[in-house]
C-alpha cells in the first residue's frame, strides 16, 4: 500500500476518533448511514445550533427530534407553565409536570434523550425588546409558536441576521410549513403583510388534533436538517399545506414581494 494511502486513512480514521466517540458513532450510526449525511453531516449537526421557538404542540416534537439527531446546541424558548390542557399535544409535558414552567420541563426530556448535546433555556416570551439578541445566539430558527406577532418578530430578525427560518402552523385538522432563506425564498411578510387584526383564528378557540403538531413539527425538523446539511430540496418558495381530513398534502408556489416591506431588497 502507497505510504501517502496510509497516510490518508491514518486521517481520516484519527479524524473520526477525534471528532466522534465510540457512542457518539453507535447513537447517530442510522443518520450517518445517509446519503448526505455520513460522518462530516453528522459532524456538522454537532457543530450546529437551533432555536426552538416555543415548548408546546410544534416544540415538542421539533425539541425531540432536533435532539435525537444531535444537533449540538439547542434553545428552548417558552414563557409559561404546563397547563392540563396542554397536555393532548404538548407531548414534552407529562400529568406531574403541571404547574412547571414548560422550559425546565422540556430540557429534562430531551437531556434525558440526549445528554450528548447542550441545551440552552431561555423562561421567556419573545417580545421587540429581546427577539434580536435572543436569535443572534443561534444559526437557524424553528417555529413552535402560536401566534402571529412572534412569527413576524422571528422572520424580521432572521430577514436581518441572514438566518434560515423554518416556519410552521397548525390549526384543526391542518397545518402549513415552509422554509425561508433570507435573500433567496420569499419571508413571511411576503405572504402576510400585516400580524392580522382582531381574533385571528386560534387552536385555543377552534381546536386541534393533536397528531398535527406532531405531523408539522417533524416535517420542520426534516427542513432543519437538510437546510443545515444543504441537501435536498428544501420548501423554499413553496408552502406545503396539510390536511389529514382528505389526506392532502399541497405544496402552494409563493413569490418575493420585492416591495415586501421586511425582505424587498435583501441579496443573498
Ligand atoms: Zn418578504
């Protein structure tokens, strides 16, 4: 065998040993079995970090899956405590979590998931005075809220900070996702200009199933995940919507507004 062959292998396998542990290569050996993804995409998901916007119905299953792939560094965000009506999606929560903020709840479900990974949390609601500073922290943003107003603060500092988004909704039987890369996809503001006024329609008031959290939140974290490893093709200009009543699943194309008062103008 040619010295400089040797040599390379040496590389690459002391690469390997240095970067991933043995457990490390046996917990993400199915993801590392990917085309796409290997031991650098695996590396990269390590070396990534997430904001979990939300540790309710779209942050529970986006919380969990973010941290069973093992991206390094995740944030929960959620100012409240865990309410009994909660619990029929929010699966983060269990019966004794009630009462508790929902932050401390969900860090102790997915440390126990993955303690391999570290996790930051953040007891508050999203708000003008601190969206900014929170979202600088992380390279990329997914959404678990539920109401318009953080949606439109997330895609304005995103729109700034030149940070992916993925945005996720749900309501009754259905739910929307669709991927926004600052400069390249159309922003939120692009498809609604304003945060609606008056009672936009609310899972609080009209209901949901709570398997479609569960089905929206995961299709955000497959987006995550290709968006980070830049494989595939991501929902970029195109608003999957949902509907498990008819079971159809209906990309819709959406354009730049280059008037959009938030990403008109903004290059890649
Ligand atoms: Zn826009």
């Amino acid at each position: 065998m040619p010295v400089q062959l040797i040599l390379l292998l040496i590389n690459i396998a002391g690469e390997v040993i240095k970067f991933l542990t043995a457990d490390q290569m046996e917990r993400y050996r199915r993801n590392m079995l990917l085309d796409g993804v290997g031991v650098d995409g695996q590396k990269k998901l390590l070396q990534s970090s997430v904001l979990v916007a939300g540790s309710g119905g779209l942050g529970s299953p986006v919380a969990y899956y973010l941290a069973a792939a093992g991206i390094g560094h995740i944030g929960l965000l959620d100012g409240d405590t865990v309410d009994l009506s909660n619990l029929q999606r929010q699966i983060l929560h269990f019966t004794p979590d009630l009462g508790r903020p929902k932050v401390v709840s969900a860090r102790e479900k997915i440390s126990a998931l993955n303690p391999d990974i570290k996790i930051s949390v953040i007891g508050q609601r999203m708000d003008e005075k601190n969206y900014k500073e929170i979202i600088s922290q992380f390279d990329l943003v997914v959404d678990g809220t539920d109401n318009f107003e953080a949606r439109f603060l997330i895609n304005r500092a995103c729109v700034e900070q030149r940070k992916p988004y993925i945005f996720g909704g749900v309501l009754g039987y259905s739910g929307q996702v669709m991927t926004i890369i600052p400069g390249q996809s159309p922003c939120l503001s692009c498809i609604f200009r304003h945060v609606p006024s008056g009672e936009a329609p609310s899972c609080d008031r009209e209901g949901v199933l709570g398997a479609i959290p569960g089905l929206i939140g995961t299709l955000e974290v497959a987006e995550a995940i290709k968006v980070i490893l830049n494989i595939g093709e991501p929902l970029i200009g195109r608003l999957l919507t949902c509907d498990v009543l008819t079971m159809q699943f209906m990309p819709v194309e959406i354009s730049r507004d280059p008037d959009c008062p938030v990403c008109g103008g903004v290059d890649v």
